[in-house]
C-alpha cells in the first residue's frame, strides 16, 4: 500500500488578514512583522500605504516587491494578481516560511480564500482566514457594513481587537456575539493587534549567521516593540498530544471532523501503523481545511510516536487528550481494515510536476 501513496513537503502556509477600515489589521500585520526574528514572512497587501516599515517608503506602486531587511518580503499587489505573486514568494529562492495577505478594507475575503484553495501552486497550503474586529465600533460597524456577520461566519480565527478601549463588560458582550456569529472559529482578544505570532503560523528557529537575522541586528521597529510591553498578547491555549500507539485512520478523522469550538490549528505528526508502516503523516488542519502529508519514517527513528500540537482559545485541554487518546489502536483486535485509510487519503494533495526552479 505505501508504494502508492505520493510523499510531499508541506507547502507554505497562506494567511489571509481581512478586517473593516479601522479595525487595526494594519497594526496587527505590522506586529507579526516585528515580531517576526528568524522567521522569513511574505506578506501581500492592498493598502500599502499604511505598512509602518521604513523600507517601504520606496514602494506605493502595484506590483513592486521590497525585501523588509528582516529577512521578509513585502509586495503591491492586485487581487487579480494573486496567483503570479505567490508564484513570485514561493519560489525556493526567497526562503520564505509564511506568506500573509493583507485584504484590503473593502474586500471580499471569501473570494481570496476561493482563489488560495483553486490555486495550482502546489507550495503553498490555505492558513486560514483572520478576521479582525474593532471592539469599540463593533456594533457601529456592523450598522454600516451588514456583510459583517457573513464575513465572520467564514473565518477560521477572529481577533477581537482594541479590546483595551471598552470595559470589561463591554469586552465580554462584543466577545460573545463575535463567537456566536463565528460559529467554530476561535475568537481572541487582543490591544494594539498583539496576537502571538505562534497563534497564526510556526516561528521558524533562530538562525546563526548567512543572510538570515542575527541576534543583535536590531532595526527601530523592533525596539518599537517595547512601546506597548504593559498589553498583553491575545490569550490562546497549546495542548501537547503523544501516542507511542498507532493511531485508528476512522476515528482520527472523526476527531478532526468533529473537532470542538475554538480549535484553531492542528499540527504534527501521525504514526498509522500497520495501514501504511513505511510513511508517518505530517498533519496540517486550519479551522476546517484538513491535509495530510505522508513522508518515510526517518531511518534513525527508533521509536515511532504520535505526536501532535493543538492551539486555539478557550478549549478543553483535557478533553482533547481524552478524545485523541480514544484513537489509539488497542490491540491486534483492533487493527484497521486496510480501506480505513482510503479517508485519510482524500486529504493528501495530489503529487505536481516538478518546477524546473525546484533544482535551484
């Protein structure tokens, strides 16, 4: 059976910012940017005149790209435009880890979201759709722009920001409606857009010396960084799931099928034993968008483990573990019929022409 099941690197994750006039995306990309240290960010945007870096100022003109001096990248671009950009940031040259589209006020980010996921591209994954919200016009902005409500029920992860203009009351009310209205994205409050940047995408790891950052090389956003140290970020919870037992491909997609309110992001790596014993999957789900990449155990791995990463705001920790650990296979009475893994499958992409530029 592993014979037949294509073997792929997880692509790079697409995220899209959307947010009305006002609601603070800006600050938040800008956040993610000087937050960024190591970890190489595309980002996409409509309304370029607003990105606080110094190096944009050169820019303003679609289809200008500019490296950001931290190891990112930053273009203008048309929405028109999507698929020849992303073909621009994801070729293996520009190194990136995450490439961020900044929706413009007025957008549709449904019709970005369509066009991420009908993408040919096959090295970029969807990341998920962001939605930012201003806790003191909430209701205002909802008055004057009625699409609100269907622009949160399509979002995988809502930042409630500005959270510290209103009281705490207030907070909690526009809170409430926001997670009513999102039906099973996760919602998370945040001042100035400081959400964590492990919230949305991994943080690639500190990298010494080359062309990448290096510790101390520190530019006036960043030490902007401290203005606000009193504000905390967005609060989100991280669960750690490991299984030395392999895992049942039916009940494992029941779990992410059915996976619970405010469940963000799910990565790691799954041991299917006997049902493919010679590849572990790579796990990447994003609100509803679910991909499996099945690649060789490596041959060091001595001991083949489950071992997964959940992240989200106000779940059930243990009732997650609970729930993941009633996947395990118990025994050889339990062992998976072979077409048990078929569900599996329809979530792996289907294997691309290699690009010539993949060689360079």
């Amino acid at each position: 059976m592993s014979s037949s099941v294509p073997q792929q690197i997880p692509a790079i994750p697409v995220v899209v910012l959307s947010g009305f006039l006002g609601s603070g995306k800006t600050t938040l990309l800008n956040h993610l940017l000087r937050s960024a240290r190591g970890t190489r960010v595309g980002v996409m945007v409509n309304d370029f005149g607003a990105i606080e870096i110094d190096a944009m100022t050169v820019a303003g003109q679609v289809g200008s790209t500019v490296s950001l001096g931290n190891g990112c990248l930053c273009c203008a671009v048309d929405a028109s435009e999507l698929d020849t950009y992303l073909e621009t940031l994801t070729r293996p040259s520009a190194r990136l880890d995450v490439i961020v589209i900044e929706a413009s006020g007025l957008a549709e980010p449904q019709e970005l979201v369509r066009m991420i996921l009908a993408s040919d591209n096959d090295r970029v994954v969807y990341g998920g759709l962001v939605q930012v919200v201003d806790a003191a016009e909430f209701d205002a902005t909802r008055a004057r722009h009625p699409e609100t409500d269907r622009h949160l029920a399509l979002a995988d992860l809502v930042v409630v920001n500005k959270a510290d203009r209103v009281d705490a009351g207030e907070l909690r009310r526009v809170h409430g409606a926001v997670a009513a209205l999102a039906e099973r994205a996760a919602v998370v409050d945040a001042a100035y857009g400081r959400v964590d940047p492990e919230l949305l995408f991994d943080r690639a790891a500190r990298r010494e010396g080359g062309d990448d950052w290096i510790e101390g090389q520190l530019s006036f956003d960043d030490l902007r960084e401290d203005e606000h140290h009193d504000h905390p970020h967005a609060a989100y919870d991280t669960v750690s799931f490991t299984a030395d037992a392999p895992m049942h491909p039916r009940r494992l997609l029941d779990f992410l099928d059915s996976r619970p309110e405010g469940l963000y992001r799910i990565k790691g790596f799954v041991d299917f034993g006997d049902a493919d014993p010679a590849n572990r999957y790579t796990v990447h789900a994003v609100g509803r968008f679910l991909r499996f990449y099945p690649e060789p155990w490596p041959e060091d791995d001595a001991e083949r483990l489950t071992q997964l990463v959940l992240i989200g705001s106000g779940v059930d920790a243990d009732g997650l573990r609970k729930a993941l650990d009633a996947c395990r296979v118990t025994g050889p009475q339990d062992a998976p019929e072979e077409h048990t893994m078929w569900g599996v499958l329809r979530y792996v992409p289907e294997p691309a022409e290699p690009s010539p530029e993949d060689g360079s």
